[in-house]
C-alpha cells in the first residue's frame, strides 16, 4: 500500500510535477519557472502543491520537501491574486518553527503586489493568530513595501496602524513591527515608536533602543545615553567573562592558544540590530545555534 507522500506526489502532472524534483532552492535566488512550463493555467495546482501538508511535513532530506517552496515562488513569479489566502494559511507555520515560511513566503506575496497588502494586514490584525505568523504577516508587509515603491505608503500606513496597539502587544511582536518600518524608512512614524518604546513595550534586543532607531532615521547624529542592557549585551558580558576563564586555562596549560585567537566574545557590549529582512531567521547571535526566534527573540 503506498504511503501518504507517495500518494500525494503521484497526483502531480506535468509541468507542476517537475518542482517535485527540483530540492532545495537557494536563498535570495529565484530561478524562471516559465522556463519549466508552468503558466497562468498552472496556478490552482501550484497552490494545491504550495499548501500541500504531506509535502510540507515531508522528511527533509527529500527534494519532496521543497516542492511547496517552489510552488509559492512560481505563484509570486505568476503574480497569481487569488493565491493570496491560500498562502496567508501557510502563516501559521512559522510558529513551528518553519523558517523557510518566515523568510521567503513574505517575499512570494510581494511579487504579487497591492492585492496582498488588504489580507495580509487582516491577518496582522487577527489576534487569534500565532505571534510568529503575525510578525511574518508584517515582513510581509515591509516587502511589498520594498517591491513596489509605489506601495511603501500604505504599508507604512497598515504596520503602524498596527503598532498604535502597542499597550495590547507583547514586547517581541511590537519590536518586529518596527522591524519593517526600520527597514522602509519610516521615519514619519517615529511618534508611535516612540510611545511603544516609552511605554516599555518592545524588545530591544531586536532593533536596539529609542536612540538606536532615531539615529538610523537621522534624526539625531550619534547616542546620548549609553545602552541600557538587554539580553544580549548581558550574554555578550557573560561570554567575556568566558574568554577570561579560558585564558586562565590557557596560562596553565598552554593549549587553548589557537581557539581562543578565534573567539570573538571580547567586543564591546552592543545591542543586535536585527536586519528586518534577514535577521530573524538567521542563528541566534548568542551564539547557541538555534534560531533567534526560539532562542532569545522568544
């Protein structure tokens, strides 16, 4: 009897059957799906494959496994609207930790263009939404902003209608709006992130403080104050004390030598300003290994 994967990648017919096989795809690279056929006429198979759970939950040593990828990359290429719900559904993965969900399907919906900006900011409103789809909601967002210069006022406009409830928010959901309005230049709403910020209500381990923020929109020309400490200068403090110890180590026996001359942890205590494109879905710069976004973006 076949299995359920089996079953599901039998159902594909050409020329979507051909994403089946293509693996993983690069990051940041986007080939021409055209080129393998695949036209306007193929988008309500590309969905069927993009929101296909069997693939999506697939082992991930397979090339299977990357097949949604593609298909939602194609519909972005396709600029297909009546892909958008379907898609935003994918959402909810990112709170399982999904990072390829959190970092290129935002940038898919982009390609598509204005008619994504109403529903994806619907679907930021939704409190009943997990935190993480929420803030790949609001990538989203900064990447039609991005895309389509055109756009950049009015997504500008949704995040931070947005960040207005920021008393209602958590701490890490409020510091990912700001993310894209950092990103795009929003420099006239600087008087909501102000407040949030005032009202102690964002993470600043994500974009760095008030100051750090006023000074990427220029309006002032270097910090005031010293940073106060976050997460991460603390751990960066810890880790210098680490080095300390090693050294230690080094003097009593002499064979650390070489490792320490490659540890980095010595740098002056600074705040992580997380890339609102990238950053959120690279390691941890704490240096676990995991995903900021479980470690100490959690």
């Amino acid at each position: 009897m076949p299995d359920i994967l089996s079953t599901a990648t039998s159902s594909y017919a050409l020329p979507v059957s051909r994403l089946l096989s293509l693996g993983e795809p690069r990051r940041n690279e986007s080939q021409d799906y055209t080129a393998l056929g695949i036209l306007a006429d193929a988008v309500p198979e590309l969905i069927r494959m993009a929101t296909d759970d069997a693939l999506n939950d697939g082992q991930r040593g397979s090339k299977l496994v990357w097949a949604p990828v593609h298909a939602w990359r194609a519909l972005g290429q396709l600029r297909a609207p009546e892909a958008i719900a379907p898609l935003l559904t994918l959402f909810q993965r990112a709170d399982d930790s999904d990072d390829w969900v959190m970092s290129d399907l935002p940038e898919a919906l982009a390609l598509i263009g204005a008619s994504a900006i109403e529903p994806i900011a619907n679907y930021l409103a939704d409190t009943t939404r997990g935190e993480w789809a929420r803030v790949t909601a609001a990538d989203a967002l900064g990447h039609i902003g991005h895309a389509h210069p055109e756009l950049r006022a009015e997504c500008v406009t949704r995040v931070t209608a947005q960040l207005e409830k920021f008393a209602e928010q958590s701490e890490t959901l409020n510091a990912f709006l700001i993310a894209p309005l950092w990103d795009l230049g929003a420099v006239d709403a600087i008087s909501v992130i102000e407040r949030a910020f005032a009202s102690g209500r964002v993470d600043e381990s994500v974009n760095g403080d008030l100051e750090d923020v006023q000074i990427h929109f220029k309006l002032k020309a270097k910090r005031e104050h010293p940073p106060k400490p976050n997460r991460l200068i603390k751990m960066n403090e810890e880790f210098t004390g680490l080095k300390d110890k090693l050294h230690a180590l080094e003097q009593e026996n002499g064979e650390q030598g070489e490792v320490l001359d490659e540890l980095t942890f010595g740098r002056e205590p600074e705040p992580y300003l997380a890339s609102p494109k990238i950053g959120r879905n690279q390691p941890c710069p704490c240096g676990s290994g995991k995903k900021y976004k479980k470690c100490c973006g959690a």
